[in-house]
C-alpha cells in the first residue's frame, strides 16, 4: 500500500472515531427525546403510580445490571437480583465510585428485559432522573425506589433492570435535593436495605 493510501486510510479512520465518540454522547439526549414523544420511562421524572393492592400471590423475580459507557467508574448494584410482589414498594442501592483524578459528570440510562416490562416498572426515585456530579476519587451510594404494575402480563415472571452509565460532557451540577414530587433520597438512602418481605436472589 502506498504512502497516499496510507494517509487516504489514516484520515477515514480518524474521522469515524470522531463520528462514533460523538455518536456516544449522543445517545442521551436522542434517548431523553424519545421518551418525551413516546412518554415512556422519561428520565427526567418519577413514574405516576395510583394506589395499588400487594399480590401476595404473585412473585417477580427482578434482576440488576450494571454498565458504564466512555467513563471510568466503578458501578455496581449492592445485590444481584430481590423476588418482590407487584405493588410492593422496594428500594434496591448501587454502589457507583469515580476512580478518576478529577471531576467527572455522568448520566444513567435504564433498559428493560423484556422490553414489554418497562411500562409495568415504576420508578419513583431514580438517580437516573438527573446528571450526576462525581469529584474526583468520590463514592456514592444510590437508590432506587420502584414498584412492579400488578397489571404485568401473567407470563414475565423474570424482569432485568440495566442501567448504562454515559459521561455528560459540560455537566451542570446535579440537584442537592430531590426535585419536587420525588421521595427525598436522603432518606431513601436511609431505608436502602430491601425489607424481610424481600428475597436476595445471588
């Protein structure tokens, strides 16, 4: 291959990686626009849940993933998967550290398995529902407090919550408090622990 190849070569392999880095900042925002038109799991507000009943004769195995995309962070959730009833209201934490020397902003995407299950979880505090601010070498605990619709199909008996990570470039400060009509998550930090009626699944 010739000099004049090479660079031709070189130039195009620059230019895709620029195409694709970019395509990853991206995707947050075409997510965030989607849910807007669509009105599904919009990140940037709790679900709206009416007054539901326990089944106690139902349970839903529910499964926590965790990713990062482009940012170097330690993310985790502190268990693996809880057997819940619909309308039961759980609190499930991630673990989440910046293992970086400086300050870096992040934003959490949810996905759902099966992809019919996301318009049955409802999420009423969810540290996806804004841009998080990391200092450099901080750790964080973060809820997450959800109720599984009694009205989910009879036949998902399994869901699996995912949560990517993306870097923000240009963060703006995430909120102190929790945004009105959301649970404080001071103390939902504080009631974390999933409760007896609750099942670790490892």
């Amino acid at each position: 291959m010739s000099i004049f190849e090479n660079k031709t070569m070189l130039k195009k392999l620059i230019v895709f990686t620029a195409i694709m880095f970019a395509f990853g900042f991206a995707l947050v925002p075409i997510y965030r626009k989607i849910c807007e038109v669509t009105g599904v799991n919009d990140l940037l507000r709790p679900d709206q849940v009416k007054n539901t009943q326990i089944d106690k004769s139902r349970t839903i195995k529910v499964e926590f993933d965790a990713n990062t995309r482009h940012l170097p962070w330690d993310f985790k959730p502190e268990v693996t998967a809880l057997n819940v009833h619909p309308g039961e209201l759980t609190t499930v934490v991630y673990e989440v550290s910046n293992k970086t020397a400086r300050d870096m902003t992040g934003q959490a995407i949810p996905s759902y398995g099966p992809t019919q299950a996301a318009m049955h979880f409802k999420k009423l505090e969810c540290f996806c529902f804004a841009k998080q601010d990391f200092a450099a070498g901080e750790k964080r605990l973060m809820p997450v407090v959800f109720l599984i619709d009694p009205e989910l199909p009879k036949d998902v008996n399994t869901i699996t919550l995912s949560y990517t990570f993306f870097e923000m470039p240009n963060g703006k400060p995430a909120p102190n408090t929790a945004p009105e009509g959301k649970l404080n998550m001071k103390q939902a930090a504080l009631n974390a622990v999933p409760s007896a009626n609750h099942t670790s699944v490892n």
